[in-house]
C-alpha cells in the first residue's frame, strides 16, 4: 500500500513524490519484476497512470528527456530533484543494480466518486 498525493502531482512536487517511492519497488525492480500500481479516480486514466509514474519509469531508466511524450515540465523538474541531495543517494544505491529497462506501469480503477478513509 503507497499513498501519492494528487496535489504533489498537480503541483510538480517532484522531491516528495520521489521521496515517497517505497525502497521494495527498488529491490522488485531490481528481480526483474514489473511494478503495477492500482489507483482510484473519478477519470478514466488518473494522475498517477497518466503522469506520475510514466515519468518515474522515464528517470529511472535514465531515458533521453529530449526525446518523450510527457509533461515537459514534470520531466525537467522530476530530473531537478533527482540531483537533490537525499533523493540522489536513494536512487543512485540502485540505479547500477537494476535490470534494464524497468517495467513500471499504472491501472485506473474508475469510481463516480473517492472514498474518504477517515
């Protein structure tokens, strides 16, 4: 169970939402496996398939930003928090250990509207 907050994505808080990635993705990226994120949106694709983590998959794999279909600003600023001190010891621990390219993708669960948990 994750938590990313929309906000951080409207927002482009590209530190803590790499910050919020779990470090099990990291080792289950690193077995080869395929990460699937299950998230709940009055839309039929939410922010979190739609942006989040297709530039996630993009840092991580270390693709060309030049050359992508996303949100230029989400791209250049995820790329700007990377280099940050912390999040940059996160992810450089793994970056030399996992397999190539990393599979990560979204699947929206369509809802009319989300649950409040409190």
């Amino acid at each position: 169970m994750v938590y990313f907050r929309s906000t951080d994505i409207e927002k482009m808080n590209w530190y803590r939402l790499l910050w919020s990635v779990p470090d099990e993705w990291f080792y289950w990226l690193y077995k080869g496996y395929k990460i699937i994120v299950v998230d709940k949106s009055q839309h039929k694709r939410g922010k979190i398939e739609r942006i989040f983590l297709p530039v996630l998959a993009h840092i991580i794999n270390h693709a060309d930003w030049v050359k992508h279909t996303l949100p230029k600003e989400h791209v250049e600023l995820a790329f700007e928090a990377l280099n940050m001190p912390n999040i940059n010891t996160k992810y450089n621990f793994w970056f030399n250990k996992l397999k190539y390219p990393v599979k990560i993708e979204g699947k929206t669960m369509r809802v009319k509207r989300e649950d409040n948990p409190i």
